[in-house]
C-alpha cells in the first residue's frame, strides 16, 4: 500500500527515496492495492493550486498511477487500528482488509501506529527505510 505523499513523491517531484519502491512495484516484485478514495485523491492533490509550481501532468501521472496499481473495492468497515489523520485511515483499513505486508507512508500520524500495526501483521515504514521483499 502506497499513501499519497509516497504517490507525490514519486509522480510528481520524482524524489530519489522512493526508487527502491518505484523499482520493486515496475519489476513486479510487489503489488500495489488502491481503492476509489485514494485514486480520488491523488487526482485532487495533482489538481491542487499549491503544487503548480511544479507543473504536474495529471493524465500522466494518473495513467502512470493506474499502470502500476490493482484497484479493489473500497473497505466496508474500519478496522482495529484508529489514525488520528482521518484522512489517513482508508489506507490503514484497506492495509488490513486486504492483508497487505507493507504500508508506505511519510505520515507521522502513520508511522505512530506502526507498532500496533505490526502486531496485525501489517508493516507502516517510510520508503527510504524499507529493503525490500
């Protein structure tokens, strides 16, 4: 699972701390699960007035997104794990509800609850600090 920071980062300011992800999802050495709301909001982000600075090309970004991504149906019900990021918890309950090994997340509000997270088996890391499958 892929947060749309992580998303950002890697469509977007093509920042170097992804490309270990970006690499592994291309080679298809991992398979990225993503839902309506969290396509929905990276399309908003690209959109958004704060980040023309960076001229993003949303058609391409969001075909690039669709290309790498598994869309399933969108989680019925929260899980265990509450994030204090409301916007944040689809991604902890698709995670779960999909049984997803890795969350990757720059999210503070994320990162905090991965020590519980990982007692349900599910992994919150940075992207950076991930060594792969």
């Amino acid at each position: 699972m892929v947060d749309t920071n992580v998303a950002l980062d890697w469509l977007l300011f093509r920042n170097p701390r992804v490309d270990n992800l970006i690499q592994a999802l291309w080679a298809g050495r991992l398979r990225w699960i993503t839902c309506a709301p969290m396509r929905d909001e990276l399309g908003h982000m690209l959109a958004h007035r704060r980040l023309q600075a960076w001229s993003p090309d949303v058609g391409a970004a969001m075909a690039e997104f669709d290309a790498l991504s598994t869309l399933v149906p969108a989680p019925a019900q929260r899980r265990a794990l509450r994030c204090t990021d409301a916007d944040d918890q689809v991604f902890l309950d698709l995670s779960l509800a999909q049984g997803a090994r890795w969350l990757f997340t720059q999210d503070r509000a994320l990162l905090k609850l991965a020590r519980r997270a990982q007692r349900m088996g599910l992994v919150i890391v940075a992207p950076q600090d991930w060594s792969g499958p």
